[in-house]
C-alpha cells in the first residue's frame, strides 16, 4: 500500500513549507495525481484520514485534482495531453508515443488559518 508512504511524503512536505509559519490549522490540502501515479482512491483517501488525526491535519479536506497523461509522438513529434488510455497522436493517429508524464503525485496547495485567525463560516 504505497499509498501510505505517499500520504506520509505529503505531510511532511507540507508541515515544512507549513513551518515559517509558526502554530497552524490546516483546512484543506490539495493534491495533483496523474492516472498512471497507480493510485487507489480509497486507500489514498484512508491513509489520509490515518495520518491526519491528533495534528494540524485533523479535521482538514483532501482535494485531489486529476491530471492528464501527456506524451510525444515518435512519428511526427507532436506533445499532447490525454486523459485516457490508449494514447493515439491526435495529429497523425500514431500509436508509437512516448510518455512524458502522468505518474505524477504532488501537493499543489495548502489552505490553512495561522494561530489566532478567525475562521469564516
């Protein structure tokens, strides 16, 4: 289940960019994932509520954006974007692509209050 370290990787990273400043609340954190990053969204959503409990994250919103599979074609070298497999050049129908990107999982954005902010209902 990589989906926990993945979650735990996630944390971290924002706890450090978190840091500057000082006792905060998260609210929401949203995520980027690309559809060939291999990821189960239960578990993904499982991990999340696993490792959020008892710290800033409790009680924070997992927002996960997807992200398109993106590729180059080998016959005529077009860069295109898709959200579904099997990759076809849209230019000139080749199948012969090589994959640039779509594995991705990353923090996008942190939304959170600092020590003492009001918090708008």
């Amino acid at each position: 289940m990589h989906e926990l370290s993945l979650m735990d990787g996630i944390f971290s990273r924002a706890e450090a960019a978190l840091k500057p400043y000082g006792s905060v609340k998260v609210n929401s954190l949203t995520v980027r994932i690309g559809p060939l990053a291999n990821i189960m969204p239960a578990a993904f959503d499982f991990a999340f509520e696993a490792l959020s409990a008892g710290g800033i994250f409790e009680g924070a919103q997992l927002i996960t954006e997807p992200l398109p599979i993106t590729a180059r074609c080998q016959a005529c070298d077009r860069e295109f974007a898709s959200r579904a497999l099997p990759l076809i050049c849209p230019d000139c129908a080749a199948r012969e692509v090589m994959v640039t990107g779509g594995d991705e999982v990353y923090l996008a954005s942190i939304d959170f209050n600092e020590e003492g902010e009001a918090i708008a209902d």
